[in-house]
C-alpha cells in the first residue's frame, strides 16, 4: 500500500485524477399504498455531482433526513441511482460486470451509521477481520496474518493477540468503532465513507477515532467522505465541505473559505459562529432556521429552503431552482442571491 508522510495540500490532491466522480446523481424510492399502487417517489437523492481526490476529505453536512446516507450507500452500489453516473478512476460503474463490482467494493472501505448493526455478535475479531479476504478471494494465511497484524497495530487494539479471540460485545465501545474501522481498511482500499463515525461516542474518544482516521489518511493517501453532525470535527477532519438541504447540495467549499465566509443562508446559519476560532462555540443543528425540511415526496417548487429563508426572492426562489453559481475558485452555492456574483 503507498504511504505517504504529509498531508497533501488542496491543490496537490487536485492536481491528481479523482478517485471518485459523481455526475447528476438521482436515488428516488418508491411509494407504494398497501404495498402495491405506487403513490409517489421519496426524492432521496436529487441531482449530486462532484469530484473525490486521492488524499483528501470532503465533509458532508445537513439535518437529518437530507440524504446524507443514501448518498454514500448509492455510491457504494447498495441502492441503485435512479438516474446519473458515478465513475471510480474513470471506470462507469453502470458498466462493470460482477467480477468488476466486487473488485470496486475492495477499493472502498464502509463504515456504516448504525454502530450496534456494523459488527456480526458471533464472530470473533479474527473471523470478522478475516471475512473480507475470503470473499475476496485472498485465500493465503500468511497474507490474513499479515494483514491483520498490521490493521490491527494501526486502530491500536494492542495486545493483538488478546483482541483476536473476542467477540464484539467484549469491547467497549471504542474499541467496537477500532475494529470497524480495521475491518474497513482490511482490503487496502483507495476510498472510506465514514458515516457518522464518532456520533454515538463519548466526547473524549471521539477525538481519538477521528485522530485514527487522520492517521490512516495520511498513511495510505486515502479519500475520505466523512458524513456528520457535528460540525465541530469538520474544520480539524476535512480539506471540502458540502452542505445537503434537501436531497441536494447547496454548497461546495473549501474549509478554510467556509469558515471565512459561508455563503448560502442555510448553511450561514448552520456555521453562524465560525469567525471565532474556538470549535466550541461553533452552533449545532439546533440553531437551524425555524420551519420544517422540506418533504422529499412533494419538494416545494423552486429553492428548496425559500419556505425558511429570510433572503427569499418572490418570484424567483419560489418558482426556479437555483444551479450552482461558482462565487470563487474554491467555493460555490447554489443561492438565487449570487446570480451577479459569479466570478468571470
Ligand atoms: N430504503 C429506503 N426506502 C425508502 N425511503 C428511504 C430509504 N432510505 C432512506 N429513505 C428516505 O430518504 C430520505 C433520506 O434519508 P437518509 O437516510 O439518506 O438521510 P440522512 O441525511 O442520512 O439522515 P440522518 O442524518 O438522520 O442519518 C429520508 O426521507 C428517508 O426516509
Ligand atoms: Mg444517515
């Protein structure tokens, strides 16, 4: 596995091919009444495109029920999109054949939102460590040793050989998020989607598991789209950050460029006490604009946020949805109220 020992910087990660490319990426799921007349799709995913670099994370914000899961689940193949491309390494997925699928599932490591589901109970650490390598076919002991040994010392679950005969619900539960993320990283992906990884840990150890993520990152050049609520973790974690609201996303930027100024009133709100460099007094989600989130089975025309938004244009935000206007190099909105504002 290629090691590397800085960080790349922004326009290092950038000047590489992405690992990752999604263009107009739909899920929709259907209705169905009593199971059977469809009523309706849930617009989960409505038109998502961006670029992974080798090295870098990207951050993905928004309330719950934003889409923020399903887009990583359809980008791992668990749910098909309805409409749109992901490309990993320029390969379209839409076109590889089962061999094809199950090599790219290798390049991606998953760590899934619902922690007491991720870890099979009558497994030992061994055999859940060893799982991955048989399905994918990596049938020589000394390779499974090997391996083990190595993402094991990395999670730091030391002594290995004491961890190795457990079962799950004999670790606690940072130890449980350790293996996780060492089953994640079993195969030597390029990629990991970390779904809400620290969100149901004690303040204390989530530093250290984002700490671990760092580290891993840094080691091996992964690309990390790290999914959360806590918008404390992400100026520390990420090199982008894109806000959801509604099935979309709303803004792109640079973490450093957010911070300095966000851009979208949703996500102005969320980020309101940025300018003080102490991630403690950043707001949470409980400080979002009044109102609902939009429903995704009948999205209100136009913006998606008009119906909570203090800026809203009549006629305009309410009627045309906004694309997305480039306002500088490293950050983007898609905001009716930067229509002028796009950079030449
Ligand atoms: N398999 C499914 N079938 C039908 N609807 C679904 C399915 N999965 C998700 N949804 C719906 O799609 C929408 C987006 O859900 P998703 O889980 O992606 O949100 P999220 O941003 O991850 O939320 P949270 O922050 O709570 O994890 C929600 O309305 C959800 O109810
Ligand atoms: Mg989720």
């Amino acid at each position: 596995m290629p090691s590397v020992a800085l960080k790349l910087t922004q326009e290092q990660a950038q000047a590489q091919k992405p690992v990752l490319r999604v263009e107009d990426l739909h899920t929709y799921f259907e209705v169905r009444r009593m199971g059977f007349f469809k009523v309706g799709d849930v617009r989960a995913l409505d038109g998502v495109s961006f670029e992974l670099y080798p090295g870098e994370t990207i951050s993905i914000v928004g309330e719950s029920g934003c889409g923020k899961s399903t887009l990583a689940k359809t980008i791992l193949g668990i749910h098909q999109p309805t409409k749109g491309k992901i490309y990993f390494e320029d390969q379209d997925l839409s076109a590889l054949n089962k061999e094809g699928w199950k090599q790219y599932r290798s390049n991606i490591g998953y760590i899934m939102q619902d922690p007491y589901g991720a870890l099979p109970p009558f497994m030992s650490v061994k055999q859940i460590l060893e799982e991955p390598m048989k399905i994918n076919g990596i049938k020589d002991k000394k390779e499974h040793a090997r391996r083990i040994r190595q993402v094991l010392e990395e999670v730091k679950l030391a002594p290995i050989e004491d961890f190795l005969p457990k079962f799950p619900h004999m670790l606690s539960g940072g130890q449980q998020q350790r293996l996780v993320i060492a089953r994640a990283m079993i195969l030597e992906p390029k990629m990991l989607i970390a779904d809400e990884p620290v969100s149901m840990l004690d303040a204390s150890v989530r530093i250290e598991i984002l700490q671990l993520l760092q580290g891993l990152q840094r080691r091996h050049n992964l690309a990390i789209i790290y999914i959360t609520h806590d918008l404390s973790t992400v100026r520390y974690f990420s090199e982008r950050i894109f806000t959801m609201y509604g099935a979309k996303i709303i803004e792109k930027s640079s973490t450093k460029a957010l911070l300095k100024e966000p851009l979208h009133p949703y996500t102005k709100a969320l980020f309101e006490a940025t300018s003080d460099p102490d991630a403690e007094n950043l707001k949470t989600f409980k400080d979002v604009p009044v109102g609902e989130p939009p429903s995704l089975m009948n999205p209100p025309a136009g913006c998606r946020f008009h119906p909570r938004c203090k800026y809203m244009i009549k006629g305009l935000c309410d009627k045309e949805i906004p694309p997305e206007f480039q306002v500088y190099e490293d950050h983007s909105t898609a905001c009716w109220l930067y229509k002028d504002k796009e950079r030449a």
